[in-house]
C-alpha cells in the first residue's frame, strides 16, 4: 500500500478545514447546477486595490496585492480564470482563505502541531520590465518570501525563488519551518456538478468528469515521479503482498476545462519535490479544484532501535529544507484545444521545442518480446539455478515470432547470467550457456531492423545479487538501508513454512555506485557485440540517498541523464520513464494503459501516448500478465501501442520457488498460437496506424471509443459483446474498424 507521508501535513490540515453542516442545492432532478467560479467575464475596472498587469497578445495577467488575487484572461475569447469565489458557499473561513489567497503554506509553530496558512494580507508589489515581483509574510509563522510572475508566450509562469524564502530562527529546530508551499489551489475551481473535467497524470492519464457526482470520498493525489523511499528506508518492508504499487507520476501535468475553455498547468523546477491533488465536489467540500503542493521538509521515521518498526520511532520533519525555486505554469486553451487532446497536444509541442522530444525517424517495432533465461532457488547449500531458456531455445522462439511479424522486433533478455535473474551480478559476470553461442545469436541481429537488448538494473538489486558492498547501498534519511519487498504478488498459500519460499527485499545503489557499475559493463558488452541496452527501474524509482555523500532527487536526475548521454555508442530502451529521461530513448516499454483505479479517477485516457505518439516507439506490459485476454489488443490500437510478452523455454512450473514464481503463463510452445491469433487480430489496425502519431481520442459511448491519427486515420474500438452503430459503420463486438476523417 502507498504511504504518502508527504501529503499528511496538507491533507489533514484540509480535512480539518471541513465546514460543518453544509448541503447540496439540488434542483428537480438531484442534480447541483453549475457555478463556474472562473466562467464570469470580469470589467477592467472590477479589480480592486493596488494591482499590476502583464499583457501580451494572448494573456491579460491581473495580480492583485490583497491576498495575491490573480486573474488570468484569455485575450482569444475574453474568458478569466480567477479563483474568486465570492462569498465562498458552503465554505468555513479557512476554506475561504486557503481558495482565496495566492500562496498557502504548512509549517510547523511555536512547539504545536503542524498548521496550515493562507496568505490574506497586502503583499508589495512590484514590476520590473516583463515581470512582477509580490513580496509576502506569514506573520503568525515567521516566514516570509517573493513570488515572482512571468508571461511566456500563452503561458504564466508564478516562481518562488529558495533565496527568497527566509525562517524565523527558533529552537528546537522543528519549530517555525516551512514544510510545504501551495500556488494557486481553487485557479479555475468550481461549484457542484459542472460541465467540465479535471485532467489527471494517474497513470496513462485520467479525466474527472465534474458532471457526474462522485461516490468518492477521498481526493487523488500523487507524488511527482512516485515516492522517494530516501524517506522511508526499511519501512517499506510493511508494504502489503498482493497490492500493486501505485503508477507513478511520469509527468507533473494536469488542468481543468469547462466548455471550450480549458487551463492547462504543468510544474519546471521543483517537480521532482511536489505533490498533485484534485478533488471533487463532495470530497470535504462542494468545490472541484486541482492543484500542486511543493514540499519543503519531508516527514520521516526515525528509529529508536534496531527493531526498526513504528513502535520504536519518532516522526519528524527534515531540518533542512529542500532547496528547490518551484515553478508553476498556467496555459490557457481554446476551441478543440480545450479538451485531453489539446493538453497533449500543447505539452508534445514544449517538448519538442525544448530538445526533450524528437519525431521518430526510423520504422518502428511491431511487437516486444522478453525472454527470462534463468532465475535461481534456495538450494541445500546456497542457492541454485534454475535454467528457463537456453540460447538456442531463445533463437528458435525470436526466429518465429520475426517470421511472424510484418515488420521489426524488439526483444530483451534477461536473467542471463550463470546464477540467473536474482542472483544477477551488478556488473555482468559469466553468462548462462556457452559465449560462443551467445556471440552468434546476437551477431544475428546486427545490421537488421530488429533490436536485442539486454535488459540491466543498476539502481535495484536484489539481496543476493553480487559485485555490490554495503558502501554501494544507498542509505535513507533515517540512516538505514533502503530497502523494499519483492513487489510481485505472492500466491496462496502465504505459509512460507508449507510452500519453502523465503521473503525477501530489493535494495538500492547509491548513483555513483551507478554510474561505476555501467562504466565498466560498458566494455564487456562491447565485446560481446550488444549494441542494446535497456533498463528496468532508472527513470522509473528515483530516490534520494543520504549518508556522507547524499543525493538529492534533482542530482539523481542529472546524474542518470548525463550517465546515458555519454555512452553514445548503444541504443537504450527504458521501462516507463518519468519525463527527465525521456529525451536519452526513443523505446519505451511496459508503458501503462490505464491509472492506479482510484474511484475518483473516472475513465482513463491515453494523455501519455498523445504526447510520445511518433516521437517513441510505445510497447505496452506483458500480454500474459493481463487480466483480459480480448482487452488488451484492443486497447493498445486504442493507444496506438504495440504488444509485448514474457517468454520462456519451459513450464513456467519450473520457477515456483524462485523469486519468479509470479509468471502464471510463458510457455512459448503453449503460447505461440495465442500470440499468432493476437497479432492476426491487430494486423489490420496496426498495419494502418504503423509510424502514424495518436493526435485525438473521444469518447462515442460506453465502452466505444474512437482514436485519430495523423493522416486522417480513424480507429474504432468497441469493447461491449454486442454491435455498436457508429456514424453508420458497424463496429462488430470486441472488435474494431478503420476508417478516415473527411477531408474538410
């Protein structure tokens, strides 16, 4: 289960701000009509106070100096964003504060618990050539600090520069520190049931339909780029068997549209420590609202004993602080672009102006295959192999499924070292199986289309892995290990003593011991002939790390990309990646197809996929570890993704006592004819929107959905067991239809 120790503070604050006794005004037909809170065209002359303006061609930024009021007007269509509720319905005082004001923030005070505070005094303003600069303080907190505004383009930027930011001095150190600042929370808010949408980064992307009432009761809130286990350490040996781990936030991007207006907001510096949040009307409050919370001093455990659990530690907050300058962008939006689409479409366009982005200038794959070599189980004395593919069972397997497919193959291999996959050494030892036999196959594969990857881990280690010391080992804040348990669901029976498997936990390298351990891997794999390297968790867990040497999350970053740039010699294939090392792959596997689940969530929407969508090749998770057999083709034309499966030589029967022991299915004999069928069945949709970019996605009913394609492509999808009618073509149940958009 995830433990976002760091949204604690500001979530409990906001559940506490919970006004007593307020109810919906329903009309007739129980549903709350629409209030907009930024819908309201707004005179010129309706600012009161001091304020100051920017104004290009497209935006008309109004900051007012009483509690930083901001307007935001789209000069396309005269529409203004605000976060002006007016009187604040069904709101206590606090809420009010904390929606009216520019800046909240949580610290710690005067010895008592964590509080919560919004900034609703005069701030002093000032404007200086294309910027303005609003320089505030929380009396009651001793902090005080600038906030500085910027037009770029159709966007705002708000910053909040770490020199500005000064602390009463107090003593203990935990009094009187600034643990989070919030910009802009109720920006664009509104009341009831609305006609609108929250975009989310939950996964492949989520939209909150604000017209329908929600039977959540609980808000969506993410950490950027997943938690950071430098603040957990050995505590997440507690995570629960059988609970997936939620997917990280692979990109600090969300807004909220209501009509043909929409406000797209996205995180630069400071990412890498920030939290997102939406919620609801009926979640605390009757108000829809999204917002990014920057985090200052984490909340940690700190252990009392060498037991290590919760009942021998101290909670506390980092004495210092995190020394980010958070920026947060407003983008306002219009017309089509008002919508998921348009979002993707704008943030596809940052990207490729920023280098992090480029358009896809080969042919790209047909399908993904892994093939698992070994894996090793306890033995009388030490551990043993146990062999699931030999080399020339893997060269029979990747032979057929190339003859298979109409164009290139991407494959990965893994577990091939002679101890097998968890005892896989940091640095490539002794292979499983003859040298020579392993230089011909990859030999087979030079000068193709295809590409052979060998798939490396040099941030998560398992415990029996070799080549690595206790200084490698990255420590957490509380100067322990960190550590994590095998993240697989563990099969009934859990009774280790009945079923002989041992628990057992993943630990991680420090990022120079990174960077060692690939430098000299790089030489042998020279050697060998591999030209393809791909990685299972860089981009993916990114950890701070503490000790003599510590490591912040934004060195970590830099650290990884630099680490990938000066190896120019191999192609790199990454597993669903945060968007820091986008720009070091054009291969992305096991990408996701949907979110988390979480109830307020709603329905999932391929906002990633229109973003990577002909700039990277997109391969989805194994097909053999899917819930649905006749979904998961679907779903990836939907996405405009490729498949991938999981392979072995053998009875996956064989691994029951390995760390392994998760593959249900992998068989090639038994699953060769399950993947002909597959792939017959998406060859014609595939054929069509093969190097085409994924540019629109709409709902038609449900479970029909329609996706656009450069070139005018239009692929149909219907996922009911009944014949769906759209605009005049039939669309056969679980199946699909291509068709073209009309020329005009």
């Amino acid at each position: 289960m995830r433990r976002c120790w760091l949204l604690i503070p500001l979530l409990l604050v906001l559940s506490l701000m919970q006004p007593g006794g307020y109810s919906f005004a329903e009309g007739e037909d129980g549903i709350i009509a629409a209030v907009p809170i930024s819908g309201d065209l707004i005179p010129d002359d309706a600012v009161a106070g001091d304020a100051l303006t920017l104004e290009n061609d497209i935006i008309k930024a109004t900051v007012d100096a009483n509690a930083l009021a901001l307007t935001i007007e789209n000069k396309r269509t005269g529409y203004v964003w605000n976060h002006d509720m007016g009187e604040g319905k069904d709101l206590n005082k606090t809420w009010k504060e904390f929606a009216a004001a520019g800046v909240s923030i949580v610290a710690g005070i005067k010895g008592k618990n964590t509080k919560q505070s919004s900034f609703t005094g005069k701030a002093k303003l000032t404007k200086s050539n294309d910027s303005i600069t609003a320089s505030i303080k929380f009396k009651d907190f001793g902090v005080s600090m600038d906030v500085e505004y910027r037009l770029d383009g159709d966007s705002l930027r708000i910053s909040v520069p770490f020199e500005s930011i000064k602390e009463t001095k107090a003593k203990p150190p935990q009094l009187n520190k600034l643990q989070s600042i919030t910009l802009y929370p109720f920006m664009g808010a509104s009341y009831g049931q609305s006609d609108g949408f929250i975009l989310i980064p939950d996964g492949c992307g989520a939209v909150i339909d604000l017209s329908k009432k929600t039977s959540a009761t609980q808000p969506w809130s993410a950490p950027v780029y997943g938690d950071d286990l430098g603040f957990y350490g050995i505590t997440a040996l507690h995570m629960n068997y059988g609970i997936r781990p939620p997917e990280p936030v692979a990109i600090p991007v969300y807004g909220i549209g209501y009509g043909t207006d929409a406000l797209m907001s996205h995180l630069g510096s400071g990412a890498e420590r920030a939290e997102l949040m939406a919620y609801s009307a009926g979640i605390i409050t009757p108000y829809n609202w999204a917002c990014a919370s920057f985090v200052y001093r984490d909340f940690y455990y700190q252990f009392t004993s060498t037991a290590a659990d919760f009942g021998n530690s101290v909670p506390l907050f980092q004495d210092k602080p995190n020394q980010i300058n958070p920026e947060l962008y407003f983008t306002v939006l219009d017309g089509d672009d008002a919508s998921c689409s348009g979002m993707a479409a704008r943030t596809k366009e940052r990207l490729l102006n920023d280098g992090i982005l480029n358009p896809l200038e080969r042919r790209s794959g047909e399908a993904h295959i892994t093939l698992l070599m070994a894996d090793n189980e306890k033995g009388l004395m030490g551990r043993k192999t146990v062999e699931t593919t030999t080399v020339s069972q893997a060269r029979e397997i990747t032979d057929s499924v190339r003859d298979m497919l109409e164009g290139p193959l991407r494959m990965e291999v893994t577990g091939y070292d002679k101890k097998g996959l968890t005892s896989h050494p940091v640095r490539l030892g002794a292979l499983q199986g003859k040298t020579g036999e392993w230089r011909e196959f990859i030999s087979d594969y030079a000068g193709t289309d295809d590409s052979l990857y060998f798939l490396r881990d040099y941030v998560q280690v398992y415990k029996h892995s070799r080549g690595f010391t206790g200084r490698d080992t990255a420590l957490g804040i509380s100067q322990q290990f960190i550590t994590m348990n095998f993240d697989k669901e563990i099969p009934p029976p859990w009774d280790v003593s009945k079923t002989e498997i041992d628990y057992d936990y993943y630990r991680f390298l420090k990022p120079e011991a990174t960077g060692k351990n690939f430098d000299r891997d790089i030489k042998r794999l020279n050697k060998l002939g591999v030209t393809g390297i791909s990685f299972s968790t860089m981009g993916r867990i990114l950890n701070s790390t503490y000790g003599k040497r510590p490591n912040t999350r934004e060195e970590v970053m830099r650290e990884y990309a630099a680490l990938l740039d000066e190896e120019g010699d191999f192609n790199y294939g990454l597993h669903a990646p945060g968007d820091y090392l986008w720009r070091c792959s054009d291969v992305f596997f096991d990408m996701p197809l949907k979110g988390t689940g979480y109830l307020i969530a709603g329905e999932p929407t391929p906002f990633l996929q229109m973003i990577l969508s002909g700039c990277v090749e997109l391969y989805g998770p194994d097909a053999n570890d899917q819930p649905t057999y006749s979904e998961y083709p679907l779903k990836l034309l939907e996405y405009g993704m490729k498949p991938s499966w999981l392979l072995t030589g053998v009875s996956p029967s064989m691994l029951k006592k390995t760390y392994s022991r998760w593959i249900a299915t992998s068989e090639w004999r038994v699953l060769k004819s399950r993947i002909e069928e597959q792939y017959d069945f998406m060859r014609e949709g595939s054929d069509a929107t093969s190097d085409k970019a994924l540019v629109d996605h709409r709902k038609i009913e449900d479970g029909v959905y329609q996706s656009i394609f450069t070139g005018g492509v239009v692929l149909t999808v219907n996922y009911n067991r009944e014949t769906r009618t759209v605009d005049g073509i039939s669309v056969p149940g679980e199946g699909y239809t291509i068709g073209r958009e009309d020329a005009e």
